[in-house]
C-alpha cells in the first residue's frame, strides 16, 4: 500500500493526471473494501490538486447520500435531479460548473464553493451507483482537461468504489 504520492513538482494538471492516475489505479487495486478505496481516492485527488472539497454521494433509493470526503462539513442527502450533484445523476452526465452561483438551483452546502465538478458512477449494467464530487473555492477552476481524466478515472476505478 501507498502511503504517500509521487507527484510532478509542477502546476500543469495534465502532468499531475498523468502521475496520479496510475497510483490511484494501484492504490484501490488490492482494497475489496469500497469505503477505503473512496476515501483514499478522495484524499489522493485533494492532496494532488489542493481542491476545496472531493467527495462522493451514494446512489441510495432516491437519494445520493453522503459518502467518504476529505474538506469541511457537506449536505448529508441530494435529490433526484437536485443541485448540481442531483442533476449530474438524472442527467447520467458530468457536470462542470464555472461558477455555482449561476447554476440554477444549486444547493449552497458551503459559501465558500465557488466552482464544481460532478462525474458520475456507472456500474456495469448502465445504472448511476453515485458520484465523485469536487468544489473549488476559485470560480472557474475546473477545465475539459479535468473533466476528461476524471472522467477516465471513474471509468477505470468505479467498479471498486461500490
């Protein structure tokens, strides 16, 4: 097991990508348990980008319901099609939001997230199992950059997180 990360002394988030990703990989890849495998994949995505929040949400009867995340206190349980972590589950699609502000109905869990991203979790058969939830408190932090390889990232790992 890891216990630390090797990261690419730079501020370029495709290098830093490129370096974690595989660790990640490696990380979960021995874990069955997939409260760990979240939390630590939460911690390692935090530590490499210094984001405000990374969490993610269980798909949970009718409600994404909070899971493992590293930053300060979260809403606990989001609606079907609710905020931008709801509408990413009902829209079975990633969310990037520049600024959280201008999202409509955006559920303000802090007023210090200023940006967010959302990707979600499939299980094999299609269904939505939950989602990986990152806030910035810089409006416009997130790019197609980061979209694409945390998208690539759920892809590869997300069988291990449920």
């Amino acid at each position: 097991m890891a216990e630390q990360l090797n990261l690419p002394q730079t501020n370029d988030r495709k290098a830093r990508y490129t370096a974690l990703l595989p660790q990640i990989e490696a990380l979960v890849a021995a874990e069955t348990d997939p409260i760990a495998n979240m939390a630590n994949t939460a911690a390692a995505l935090r530590e490499a980008f210094g984001f405000f929040w990374v969490g993610f949400y269980r798909v949970i009867g009718d409600r994404l319901v909070l899971g493992p995340f590293q930053g300060s206190l979260a809403c606990t349980r989001i609606g079907h099609g609710k905020g931008v972590c709801g509408t990413a589950w009902a829209q079975r699609k990633s969310q990037l939001v520049p600024d959280v502000d201008a999202f409509p109905g955006h559920i303000a869990c802090s007023s210090a997230s200023r940006s967010e991203i959302v990707i979600p979790i499939f299980a094999p058969s299609g269904e939505v199992l939950g989602v990986l939830d990152i806030d910035s408190d810089r409006l416009d932090d997130f790019s197609e950059e980061d979209l694409t390889q945390l998208e690539t990232l759920m892809e590869r790992i997300g069988a291990k997180l449920f």
